[in-house]
C-alpha cells in the first residue's frame, strides 16, 4: 500500500525544488477561461512570470524532480 500525500504537498515541495531553477508552479483555477490552454498545473518563471510548460502532469513531475518517493501516491486533501 502507498503512502497517501496531499496535492499541495506535493504542489509544496515542487515549487521549493523549482524555485531554485527561478521557475513556479501554479495552478490555474476551474473557473478561469485559459484552462483549456494552460491545464491544471503549469510552470512559470518567476521575474518575469512567462509561462515555460503547460499542462503539467504534477505526478509526474514530481517523480521526475525526485520530491516523490516511490512508495507515496496523490490522494485527495484528508
């Protein structure tokens, strides 16, 4: 069994990883028009807040910037 860890955990411990390349994570909200483009997650950069990626698979990003374990998975907030 994995062990469950939040979203914004996750969202946490990506952007304290990408804030050293001057990159953010954001997530654009449900409601805002520029969903379609941008996805859930998207990464900018932070002085000049020009987007870098768009629909970012925040798993999976995570796995690759090594702030999550093998052994963890996202689950819903608890």
């Amino acid at each position: 069994m994995k062990k469950p860890v939040t979203e914004l955990a996750v969202n946490r411990r990506l952007n304290r990883r990408l804030v050293e390349k001057g990159e953010c994570l954001r997530k654009c909200p449900g409601s805002s028009p520029w969903l379609s483009e941008l996805g859930n997650y998207y990464i900018a950069e932070i002085n000049t807040d020009n987007i870098i990626q768009t629909n970012v698979d925040l798993e999976g990003l995570a796995r690759k910037e090594g702030v999550m374990k093998s052994g963890e998975a996202i689950t819903a907030e608890l």
